[in-house]
C-alpha cells in the first residue's frame, strides 16, 4: 500500500497542530516544577530575581542597572488556589526608578500572590496580565 504525497502532507499538518495545541494547553504547574530562578521581564531601571526554592521558602534580589546589589529579602511562598503563588513581604518594584541612596525596608514589602501560568512549557508568574509584566523562569 502506497500512501500518496499528498495524504502525507495533509497528516503532518495535522500532527503539528495538535502538538501545538498540546503543549499551550498544557497548565499543569506543580510545587515542584515552580522551583527555580525567575527573572523580571520588564526591567530597564534595574534587575529583579526571585529563587523559589523547594523548602517554601524565596530570595529576591534587585540590582540597579550597573548590577549594584540594591535589595535582598528571604521569606515565605506556597501555591495559592489553583492558579496563585503567594509570596510573603516581597518586594514589588514594576521598574520603578532606582535611586542609590534609597533604601528599601519593610514598609516597601507586601503579601502578593501572582498568577501562575505555563505557555509552551515556559512557566511564568504574572504581575500585571494587562501590561504583560512577569517573572519569567530561566532555569
């Protein structure tokens, strides 16, 4: 039985959609899998990590743009709902202007919980859907 080039084609085509729809469907986002390093994608005035480690806990870090550490904080995260991580006093900063001479403190620290979301396998933490503001991970 010959299978003409034609039917060949037509089912390569198909097999690359449903590929594709398998994997932006795919929004399962374990505690597990959210352990990394994040990174915040809006940054020019300066750079935001997060490390979410595996022991519930994080670390943020905030450079300013010459990568002078401006702002370090450990404290709590755990899954919130089924599509929230919430954070306990961190540091919001959505690229604000840095100035060297600040210094941030507890009153700059809130309780925030971000949307989790995995597109393409990429899991991101969203701070502002509408702005397309997230934490993207990088490992």
């Amino acid at each position: 039985m010959k299978i003409a080039k034609k039917d060949l084609i037509m089912y390569g085509v198909i097999g690359l959609v449903l590929l594709i729809l398998f994997q932006t469907c795919d929004v399962t986002v374990t505690k597990y899998s959210l352990v990394g390093s994040y990174v915040y994608n809006q940054s020019s005035e300066s750079y935001d990590s997060l490390f979410v480690l595996e022991n519930g806990r994080y670390r943020q870090r905030l450079y300013d743009k010459n990568r002078k550490l401006i702002f370090e904080n450990e404290d709590k995260w755990e899954i919130s709902g089924n599509l929230g991580v919430s954070f306990d006093n961190i540091l919001l900063n959505e690229d604000n202007p840095i100035y060297p001479e600040r210094i941030y403190g507890n009153n700059d620290l809130m309780h925030w919980t971000f949307q989790r979301e995995k597109y393409f396998g990429k899991i991101k933490l969203c701070v502002n859907y509408d702005l397309e503001y997230y934490y993207d991970k990088v490992d």
